[in-house]
C-alpha cells in the first residue's frame, strides 16, 4: 500500500530560492527508505511538507491516500510521526513516562491501552527501567530514543527520523536499526533523513539521493554507492565498506564489514 505520495511537489522559502522542485516520490508501507544529500538539498523540507508542516506551494502531497491541502496539521500528525533532528525540540515533561505518554492521552488512549502502548513503546527502545526519570539525565544522544518511544506510542502509519544516529555509539545504531526492523515488520512505513552512510548501506534496501533541489536518484545502496558520478554531483561519501572495497578493487559491492572481510579472504584465495 502507497503511505505517502508526492506528486509533482515544489517548495521555496521565498521567490528566489527554490528548495525543491517537481518531486515526484512514493513510499510504501512495510518499507524503510533512507533520504540522503548534501546540507541544503531540500530533504528536511521534504519531509516537512509529509507531515503538513509545511503545504506545497505547486503539486500535491499524499497521506495514505488523502491530500493533505485537505487536512489539517494536527489530523496528518496521527498519521505522521516525526522525530526531529534535536530532541530537545520536542521534550517538555519532568519524566520519560509522561513523555511517552503524552501523545496517546491527548488523544483520548486512557487504562490498559495506554499502558500497553507505553510499555512497548519503552521495550523497543531501551527505556524501561527509566521510565521514571527526568529526561535531561540522559545525554543528548539517549534522548533522541525518548522522542522516538513518543512517537511509538502513537502507533502512526508512517515514522520520519530526522538524523537518528547523530552522536550514537555502536550500541545505540544497532539499537536504532532494531526497531526500524520491527516498525518494518509491523506494516509501518520508515523514513530516515541521515549523513550517515554507513548506516544506509547496513540497514536499508532503497536511498532516495536529493541534489539541488530534486531526486538525483532512487535506487539500491548497491546502484547509489557505486556510480561515482553520482556520489560526486551529490557531493556525497560512500559507505566505508564500500570506499575499502573500491580502493582494493574488489569486483563484489559489499554491504557489511562481515561481507567485506568475506570478500577480501575469497579474493585472496584467489591470488
């Protein structure tokens, strides 16, 4: 099923700059798709106009099937979850719990429902035995989990991530990736807006690559990561693991350091 679709979309801040122009993009349910480019390429604006923070000012923006001309920003937020970039943002109570419970009491979710909500809501991000703490005990990096516990709990269609892996150590990616997976599982609609291409290669099937203002490409990490003149006009890295295997002009396309190492002992056996 299409969660979102934007159709011909075009967007400026002000008559002479341009952010983004004629997008055309579909993201389906079930699937999770990373947004990647340059600062400036117009990927937070994207997914601002997904979320009816912002209206397109040519095309049309669609939430599961509705277009959001239509809707109002508060109706498009119960079905768009977005976890911005800075955490802090977005935090504004004395404990985890009544963060993570906010969104779904606002919305009329009372007793064992709730409950149940913020309970897997904490599982599947490590909060647990910290339900009852102050959200600024935890570090800057952790916090990001707290905004994203808040959004599970709303149970929406579709989940934005703005920047997720910003500061994390290996623990805390791999925690990431987790529950991208099991939103994945569960039908839901992923999309991730990140620098972080070794993440991207590790973690997702399709990259969307934004460039001055529109879709460079769309396609498999395998397709993105290898076509050089892509990754220059998007002025953007490859994954390390893909930059190693360049360098040592391996013939595979490794996604993995796992896979990387496996290519480099068969190539070496091949010697």
């Amino acid at each position: 099923m299409e969660s979102v679709k934007l159709e011909k979309v075009s967007f400026a801040y002000d008559v002479k700059n341009s952010v983004i122009e004629n997008i055309n993009l579909a993201f389906q349910s079930g699937t999770a798709t990373a947004i990647v480019g340059q600062n400036g390429a117009g990927k937070t604006t994207t997914v601002k106009l997904i979320n009816r923070l912002l209206v397109p000012q040519k095309g049309h923006v669609f939430v599961n099937g509705e277009d959001t001309r239509n809707l109002t920003t508060a109706k498009v937020a119960l079905k768009v979850g977005y976890s911005f970039q800075n955490p802090d943002d977005q935090i504004f109570n004395n404990s985890i719990r009544k963060e993570i419970e906010f969104g779904p009491k606002k919305n009329g979710i009372t007793g064992e429902e709730l409950e149940k909500r913020v309970q897997y809501a904490a599982k599947l991000t490590g909060l647990m035995d910290s339900l009852n703490e102050h959200p600024y005990n935890f570090p800057y990096s952790l916090r990001k989990f707290i905004t994203i516990a808040s959004i599970i709990a709303m149970d929406p269609d579709i989940y934005i991530f703005d920047e997720p892996t910003a500061g994390q150590d290996s623990v805390s990616r791999q925690k990431l990736a987790s529950i991208i997976e099991e939103l994945v599982k569960n039908n839901k609609c992923v999309i991730v807006i990140t620098h972080d291409m070794n993440f991207v290669v590790e973690n997702f099937k399709r990259v969307v690559v934004l460039s001055k203002h529109m879709v460079l490409r769309d396609g498999t990490p395998e397709e993105i990561f290898t076509d050089k003149k892509l990754m220059n006009d998007a002025n953007i890295e490859p994954a390390e693991v893909i930059s190693i295997a360049q360098r040592v002009k391996l013939s595979q396309t490794p996604l993995s350091v796992t896979q990387l190492v496996d290519d480099l002992v068969a190539a070496n056996g091949k010697e």
